[in-house]
C-alpha cells in the first residue's frame, strides 16, 4: 500500500478565507461559497509546515498527488480516497513547438483520463469526511467523469448534469461509473442553473467549480509539482486552457505557499489563460481591463472542456494573469486543430482539444514576441486525446487479391 495514504499526517489547516473579502469560515464545516457569493480559500499555519516538513522528507516519498498531503485539507486519512493519481510527466515536443524548452505537461495520465481527477479527488474526500452523501455537479464532460469514479468510490450518490453535446464517450463514461447523467439542452452554466435550484432545495450538495472550497486545493498540485519537476526553480511561461480557472488559481496559490515555506523565490511564470475564440470571456475582461467577465453568448468551439461562458472564479484568474505579467489569449478552432494534428503526428503526443489550444496560443506568442524560444514554457494538455474524435483511416488490403507493396 502506499505509504503517503497510511502515515501519520497532522493537519495544518487554519480555516477558510473568502477570496473577495477576506472574511475568515470555520474549517471542519461544510461551505459553499463565502456570503459574498465567491469562492473560498483554504488557509494553512505554514511555519507549521515548515517546520513538519522538510524538503528532504518530501523528496523520500512516491511522487504521487498524495505526497504533499502536509498542504492538503483532508485531516483523517481514513477519508482519502484515491485511483492512483501520479506526478504526471513533462513531455518536449521540439517539432510541432519550434522549441526544445517547450514541455507538455500530460494530465491525460492521470485516472479517468484527465486532471479533472486532481480536484475531484480531493472536493470528493473532504465530502467523506465533512459527511455529505448526495452530489449533484454540471459537466462538460471530464470533470463529471472524475466525480462519478470517485464518488461512487466512497458511496456517495452522485447525478451529473451536461449540455446536450458533451462528447458521447465522456457520457457514457459518467453512467458506466454510476452516477445518473442528464443531457441539457443549453451550456454548462444552464446546468450549473438546474444543480442551483436543487442545492437550495436542499436536494444535494452543489459541486459546481469553485461552489466548494476544495477543488482548488487538489488542482493546486499540478503547481507544486512543476516546482519539484523543475528543481525548486519555475518555468518562465505557463499556458493553461482555462474554462473555470480552477488549475491556474490553485497554481497561483501553490506559489504562494511554496514561497512562505521558502522552497522557491519570489520569481512567477507568466501566466497564459488560453481560451477559444468562440467562447473567450476571460480574454475580453483582460483586454478591456476590468476585474470581472460577462457571459458569453453563443458559447461555441470544438474544445468543449474551455466553453464556459461565465467564471465564479473570474476575478482570481484575471488577477492571477496581471499579477504574472501574463496575458489572456484566445485562439480559434482551425488554429487548435492544427496544432493537436501536428503534434501527433511530429511529436507523437496526442493532444485533447483544449491541450491543442495551448500550443496554438504558444505558437501565436512566439510569433508576436510575447514568448522567446529559448524560454522554459509549459503547456498543459488536460486530458488524453483518445476521448476525442479523430480523423478517418480508411485505408485496407485484400488478403486475397493484388498487394501493391509500393502503395504501402
């Protein structure tokens, strides 16, 4: 078994901090968002930390999701529930890049297929331990994915609400992991509308993206984990496809902490938030300078995992970006699909959608100057490709007849 989910493990949670107005939660409590309807922040006694753990402890320990367990929420490590959710590697792809210091970051190798899974595993632990036995959540398709296998996991009841055209597979696959699935007819925010009603019904728990405080906090070691990777030293650009944002805030976060535990300085990545030009509310918000981001209507692009119209979390991604020195970056579908073929088929890497919109926005910022080639940058691809469609092979022999070894 592994040792990271069967030691002793002291916890170092203060409490929950609302990420608007600072307003201080009890922890151990059940929490939504804060009264001033955002997101909350989970908070950590950090010279606590420092002082439990020592950077060489950490480096003697399985390079899973679980070794930063100090920086986790859950207390009771009987409540940890866990698919194997490795250290994901970092993978150059020199051709379809330009560059030998560009890296993909692979979350499609995490369980259920994507890195979903880092945040649902942690949201659905704390439900264990908080005492919570009915979920509801709207999805795209992935992150619904991860919740029906984790939930059902610990036995908690779980219905998951998408838009009619969530890839067919990701559907199936939330049914065949036993949660209930309903198809939409609207976007993720008109399921996330239905899921609201419900929770103020009192019919379940609402674990819509950032509607619950713990998400973040397992997302956040997609940053912890690039700074081991990268030697206690970040990289000098990230570029995150970003639809809620939960990965690039909780990154952010995960910065800020390291940097109170004194492993890293006081240097950031710039942070790229890509998203896809048919659904691009983030991009707009930062160009024109403002702290929060309308909907956006008509909501369409083949990266169905970066189509939301509208963040609860809208403030903390723009912040994070400016804050960086970063920018938002929309691309558009012709320019992402491009990107995942080349890829492919120079690099050997099959790219999601959503991963093929970051080296489209790498690809666009090295032509413009934004990026330089001979900088660290990570891209991250969220999911593995074979979720998604691909084109035809139609190519085929008869075994009886005529063999043009030529055309082979």
């Amino acid at each position: 078994m592994n040792p990271n989910l069967t030691a002793d493990r002291p916890t170092f949670v203060t409490h929950l901090e609302c990420s608007l107005t600072g307003e201080r939660y009890e922890a151990d409590r059940l929490h939504g968002l804060s009264r001033a309807g955002r997101p909350l922040l989970v908070r950590y006694d950090l010279d606590a930390v420092r002082a439990n753990l020592p950077k060489g402890m950490l480096a003697a320990r399985p390079t899973d999701l679980w070794r930063w367990r100090e920086l986790l929420p859950v207390r009771d490590t009987a409540n940890i529930v866990s698919l194997g959710e490795i250290e994901t590697p970092l993978i150059p792809i020199p051709k379809s890049a330009g560059s030998p210091n560009v890296l993909v970051k692979d979350e499609g190798r995490l369980p259920t297929g994507s890195f979903k899974a880092r945040g649902l595993v942690m949201a659905v632990a704390m439900a264990k331990e908080l005492g919570v036995t009915r979920i509801a959540m709207p999805t795209n398709g992935n992150a619904g994915a991860a919740l029906a296998a984790y939930a059902t996991r610990v036995g908690i009841e779980t219905i998951v609400l998408c838009p009619d055209d969530t890839p067919e597979i990701n559907v199936r696959e939330i049914a065949a992991q036993g949660a209930r699935v309903w198809r939409v007819d609207g976007l993720i925010d008109d399921c996330g509308a239905i899921v609201g009603k419900g929770a103020a019904e009192g019919r379940w728990f609402d674990f819509s993206t950032l509607k619950e405080p713990y998400r973040i906090e397992g997302k956040k070691t997609m940053g912890l984990e690039l700074a081991a990777q990268f030697g206690w030293k970040l990289p000098d650009a990230i570029f995150y496809p970003t639809g809620g944002g939960t990965g690039l805030i909780g990154m952010w976060k995960a910065f800020a902490e390291l940097e109170a535990l004194g492993w890293i300085g006081s240097e950031r990545p710039r942070m790229y938030a890509v998203q896809a030009s048919g659904c691009a509310p983030i991009v707009r918000a930062f160009e024109e300078g403002v702290e929060h981001a309308d909907r956006w209507e008509d909501a369409s692009t083949v990266a169905a995992g970066i189509r939301v119209p509208k963040a609860v979390g809208d403030f903390l991604i723009l912040r994070a970006v400016r804050q960086s020195g970063g920018k938002a970056l929309g691309v558009g579908d012709p320019a992402i699909l491009r990107a995942v073929d080349d890829c492919a088929r120079k690099d050997g890497l099959l790219l999601c959608p959503e991963g093929g919109a970051t080296l489209a926005a790498y690809r666009e910022a090295l032509r413009t100057g934004e990026v330089d080639e001979d900088e660290r940058v990570v891209l991250f691809n969220c999911a593995t490709g074979l979720k998604y469609p691909m084109p035809p092979a139609d190519n085929a022999l008869d075994k009886d007849g005529p063999i043009d070894f030529g055309a082979l």
